[in-house]
C-alpha cells in the first residue's frame, strides 16, 4: 500500500506554525513581490478569496475582513519542507512529490494496521511541527491522490482515508468524475465526455484497447489499471535531486523600461540559477530568457517574448552565462514597454564532468571550474543577506538592484537565521 | 547497426570514497596515536536529539533564572517530546508564547516561574493553553556578548 502525504494549505500553515494565535483566522500568502494570492487558510476561502487572485483586487476584501497577509518566506517553507520529508522516512520509503507533498510506501505494515499507521503519521507531523496533513492510503499512487482528496474534502474523515479494499475503491469510482482524476487534463476531459465517459467507473467500464485509443495510448491503459487497484507506477525514491532544467523568474518592485535594468535582472536570476545547477554538478547546453509587461494591467500595452540560446559547449559558469543570457535579451528587448518580469531558465543538462569540448572552444574550462568552486565556497561560508543574494556576485547583476522583490509582509526566517529565531518575552 | 556495448570514460558510479589520513610518515618511531583516528566531536549531535522537531528561540525577560535560562539566552525546543509534570516548556497562553515550568498538583495544573518576583499562574479549563515544545537545553553566552544588555 501507498499513502500520500499532503500538507494542508502549506504556506499559510509555516506561518502559523510560528504564530499559533492566526489558527482559526484568515490568512493569506502572496506570490513573489507581492503579486497574487498562493495560499489560503480556509477561513479565508470561506470569505471568497480566490487561489491566484491579485492582491488589489481582493485588497478591499482583506481589509474588511481583516484578513492577515504574508509575502512569501520560501526559506521557512523550504525548511519546514525538509523536515516534513524527514520525519516521513521515519514510516517507510519517501517519494518527495512536491514542497508540500509525498509518497511513503507502507507495503511493510500488514492490512489491519494500516489505518492506525497513517493516523500516527498525521499525528507525529502535527506534533513535530504543528502543521495539518491529510493522508490517503491505497494500492496505487492514483489510488493513493484519491483518497488524499477524499480525505480533505470530507471531514468526517478526520484527515485520513484508505481505499484499501476493491468494495471501496469501486464505490469511489462511480463518484469520481474524470476531470478530477490525476493526470486527466481539462482537454481531454472533454474527449472523454463526448464519448459518455464521465466518472472514473466509466474509464475502467471501457476495455483497454478503447483507453489505448482515446486516452494517450500506453499513459492511458497504465492510468486506468492504477484506478483499478493495479500499480503501474513505482515509487520513485532515490534521494536524486537533479533537475531536469533550473528556473529563476521574478517580478520587480517597480516597473523597468530601460535594457541596462533587465541586463542587471537577468544577470541576477543567471546567477542563481548557475549556482544550483553547480549545486547539482551539471552543465547547461541551453539558455531561455525571457520579459514580459503586467499582464494584469489594462491599459498599458503588452509585450512579451522569450528566446533560448544554444550553447556551443555546455557551461555551469556564471560569467559565460550571463553573456549568453544578456545576447538572448538583447535580441527580445523592445523599447517603450514598461516591464514587469523577466526570468532565466537552463536546460539541456549533462553531468559537469563529461561536458563535450568542441574544437574552437578557447575557453579555459579548467580555470573556470576552480573559479566557480571558489565563489561558490566563499559565498556558502559567508552567506547570504536578506534577499538570498550573495557576499560576492557578478558586478553585471547591478548594486543597488532597485528593482528588485518588495516583500513588505515577510516573516522572519525563523528556523535558518540566527538573527530571525522565534523571540519570546518570558 | 547495433549498440553492444556504451563506454564512459569518467563513470560516476564506479567512483570509491577513500579515506584521508594526513598525518606525516616521519621516519622514525611511528606515531602512536595513528590507528586511534578518529571523527570530531559534533555539539549538534549532543544538543539536538531530533533535528526534524528541534527549533532555536530566543528568549528575553528573567522569569526562569533560578532555572538558568537568563534574558537574551538561546532555548533548545524539542516539539516531539509529550510535556510532563517538571518539564520546562514554551507554552501558549491566551495567544501568547511563555516559557515555565509544568507544575501538577493532583489534577491542577500550574505554570511556575523560577523567580520569587513571578506568581504562580494556574490553568483552567476555560483559559486558551498549549504547549508548543518541551525545553531541552539553554545555550548562555559567558564570554563576549555582542548583544547590548
């Protein structure tokens, strides 16, 4: 069996990990500098706050309902996140899924233990670190995000549900429509409703072969033997963080209209986007880059374009990066727009140590690499200031960097700074 | 044509840690302590039994300082412990974070403070009171405060 592992409105949750008298009340995180709504505590989805909602418009709400508002505190959920994923390993092995979500494998406890198995998993993580999950246990993964949902959605569950037996998966079934199964997109939620197919019972009801045809082939058939209680898709548990491409897009505080500002943008979010692809001992043979105007602005004209750059031989070196990344603006920008985001993206990984050299390289990968390795290591040892950027960084990134995130409402980093720890007055 | 065979030259898994012992070979008597190397010891280790429930806080204020625990000290909190009669806890009171002793007397339960200048404070039902984690450690900085007390 497999229980997955889901934690409960997660950011809004960090927050009152740390200020316990928010439980019971409204509050809401933002997006990067402030933008949109990402997470709500359900007083404040009772109040009609909408996931993704820009902060103006649902501003006259807040203040009304005095609605409590964070920026974004990526360190505290990062960490918090961390400590989830260990106490999991705890109970059985972990699938890290998301920030705030995973799958342990419970095949070693026996059928009549299961329930009190995934209650004392919910129980350990609420008292380790206050924070509320729900678990659902199953034979599948798909099974298994049923139930999770099954089990948030319905109190009387108190935060637990298991599909564990065929009577139960079948009465799910007739109850689940297509479009809230895992993997089914809204489009093609709309093939199968043309076809009469509208809950999860239907799906299984068609033979393979028909599911073979009109659900993606191979993906399709695998999906609908997970619904039957058949898995198809294992665990993936290795500790392997590598990723397959490392974004970096923010907003800015302020409007941007001129190339000198989006150049010190850019260079800033390459930079951090090198340092965790060294972190993973890749290189990049690709570069996007990308601007774009606010697009929740009406009046304003709208731009906005991307470009990504090949590199001839695979880097993880900032410099050359961000030279790559400063010829993929240069070609995108356009004069007279005011900008809102840009954003940086590799891809095309290889492992760092077998990069492919081309004949004309005249770079001095050598020298290069150790260069890298001493940045990386003094920043690591010197840390990072308030906006996570570095003691010692690219001139090309900008000083003073005025365009950088407004977090008006952060909390403090509670659990990774010395100097932001929980204070208390005794 | 047909792949047989896929050769890397650097491969990263057939890669063995090996273990750097940096002690000079004098040629002489041989150092005595060589086959007795071993790790660091790590103040982690003993002051955080587990990392995944431990936080730092910092405390201010001298309720607790025939306990040891002095303004501006560094608590250790262990959130998976159950709290019991003794411990010392950072608990929430009425919407806001305290740190004193558990105190039961048969059913009643106290908060007590480690200072004659602090009352007694009891619990009742009706009060708002949990508690958050149990105190483990106390970190006092003897010598170089760079704090302004």
């Amino acid at each position: 069996m497999i229980a997955l592992i889901d934690c409960n409105n997660f950011f809004v949750s960090c927050e009152r990990v740390f200020e316990p008298w928010l439980n019971g009340k409204p509050v809401v995180v933002l997006s990067n500098n402030d933008g949109c709504i990402i997470s709500r505590s359900q007083e404040a989805k009772d109040l009609g706050i909408k996931m993704g909602e820009p902060l103006f418009q649902a501003k006259p709400l807040i203040e009304r309902e005095g609605i409590r508002v964070f920026s974004s505190n990526f360190m505290l959920y990062g960490d918090m996140s961390r400590r989830v994923m260990q106490i999991l390993k705890m109970f059985g092995e972990v699938e890290v899924y998301s920030i705030d979500e995973a799958f342990v494998n419970l095949d070693h406890i026996p059928a009549a233990k299961l329930e009190e198995q995934a209650r004392t998993i919910r129980e350990t993580i609420g008292q380790y670190l206050n924070l509320p999950v729900c678990v659902g246990v199953a034979p599948t993964k798909t099974l298994a995000k049923v139930a999770n949902h099954l089990a948030k959605k319905n109190a009387a569950y108190n935060g637990v549900a298991l599909l564990d037996t065929p009577e139960k998966q079948a009465a799910t079934r007739r109850h689940l429509a297509v479009e809230n199964i895992w993997g089914i997109g809204r489009r093609y939620a709309i093939k199968l409703h043309q076809h009469q197919v509208y809950t999860a019972a239907d799906l299984v009801d068609r033979s393979a072969a028909w599911v073979y045809k009109h659900l993606g082939g191979v993906v399709g058939v695998r999906l609908r033997q997970e619904l039957l209680g058949n898995p198809c898709q294992e665990l993936d548990i290795t500790e392997d963080i590598t990723r397959k491409n490392i974004a970096c897009t923010r907003s800015f505080s302020r409007y941007i209209t001129t190339l000198d500002e989006l150049q010190e943008a850019v260079a800033t979010y390459t930079t951090r986007a090198a340092e965790k692809l060294r972190g993973q001992c890749s290189a990049a043979k690709a570069i996007s880059v990308f601007i774009r105007t606010n697009k929740f602005s009406v009046q304003a004209p709208q731009y906005h374009r991307a470009t990504t750059i090949c590199l001839p031989v695979a880097s993880a070196d900032t410099g050359e990066l961000i030279r790559y990344a400063w010829q993929g603006l240069r070609q995108i920008f356009q004069n007279g727009y005011s900008y809102k985001k840009a954003g940086v993206i590799l891809s095309e990984f290889t492992p760092e140590n077998q990069v492919q050299t081309n004949l004309f390289d005249t770079t001095d990968r050598d020298k290069s690499k150790k260069l890298m390795a001493a940045l990386d290591k003094l920043n690591l040892k010197m840390g990072k200031n308030e906006w996570a950027e570095n003691m010692i960084s690219y001139a090309a990134g900008g000083i003073e960097k005025n365009w950088k995130m407004t977090l008006s409402q952060k909390s403090p980093r509670y659990s990774t700074h010395w100097k932001e720890i929980l204070k208390v007055k005794i | 044509m047909q792949i047989l065979a896929t050769y890397s030259p650097t491969s990263l898994t057939n890669s063995v840690a090996v273990q750097l012992y940096e002690h000079q070979v004098p040629a002489g008597f041989p150092s005595p302590a060589a086959d007795f190397t071993e790790r660091t010891l790590d103040l982690n280790e003993f002051i955080v039994k587990r990392p995944s429930a431990t936080f730092f806080v910092e405390v201010s204020g001298d309720s607790m300082q025939n306990a040891g625990i002095y303004n501006k000290d560094i608590i250790v909190v262990d959130k998976s412990l159950r709290a019991v009669h003794g411990n010392i806890v950072l608990a929430l009171v009425q919407g806001e974070f305290t740190v004193k002793r558990l105190h039961y007397v048969g059913e009643r339960l106290f908060l007590r403070p480690e200072n004659e200048k602090y009352q007694l404070l009891e619990i009742t039902s009706e009060m708002d009171f949990v508690v958050w984690g149990v105190v483990i450690h106390v970190l006092h900085k003897l010598y170089g405060h760079d704090r302004a007390d």
